[in-house]
C-alpha cells in the first residue's frame, strides 16, 4: 500500500521562492454569457458548497498575501490553494489524490 504523505519539508521549499501575489479574480460579463454559472450545475445544499460559503476568503487572502512578493513569478490562488488543503485534510487524501480529486469532481471547484 502506497505511503500518503503531507508536504514534507522538501516539497516546502517548493513554495519559499519569490513568488508574486496572485490577481484577484475579476468577472467578464461577456465570457460569463457564454459560460454555465456554478450554481446551476452542481448541489449548492452539498456540504462542501456550504463549507465554501461559510468561509471568509478575503479575509484569508489578506492573511496569507503578505507572504508573497511584489516580483517573482505569479502565484497560485490562495483559495485554491486552502481549499485543497481542506479537501486533502478531510478525506485523507495524498498531495496526487486531492488533485486528481479536483479535476475529476466539479463540486470541489466550488471551492
């Protein structure tokens, strides 16, 4: 049986570079009248769409964007990032299975 690991302090030293502080998400009224809206396809009484809602993600970007820098290259959501790491956390699933996860499954793009 394979070995699920955390991010070990090898992989860390992954994320200690000059990374720059991702852009904020901005919504484009034009892609958005060609595109499905989330909340018409998936469960929005799923619990994780609950659990999405009820967390205050600016306040979390705030928190965690004075760890990065104004140079380097772009960095990864925060909220992706803390929502793998909830999604990881809760089902007991390796740094490979919780992106495998993700892809796979709409409602975690939630979120």
């Amino acid at each position: 049986m394979q070995e699920k690991r955390g991010l070990g302090l090898k992989n860390l030293q992954l994320f200690t570079g000059n990374f720059m502080r991702p852009p904020k998400a901005q919504s484009d009224n034009q892609q958005d009248l060609f595109r499905h809206r989330l909340e018409n396809i998936i469960n929005m009484r799923h619990e994780l769409v609950i659990l999405a809602h009820g967390i205050d993600w600016e306040r979390l970007d705030d928190h965690f964007g004075k760890f990065f820098s104004e140079n380097g290259r772009p960095g990864i959501p925060s909220r992706m990032m803390i929502g793998l790491h909830i999604l990881k956390h809760t089902f007991a699933l390796s740094d490979e299975e919780v992106c495998a996860q993700w892809v796979e499954n709409v409602r975690h793009g939630a979120h």
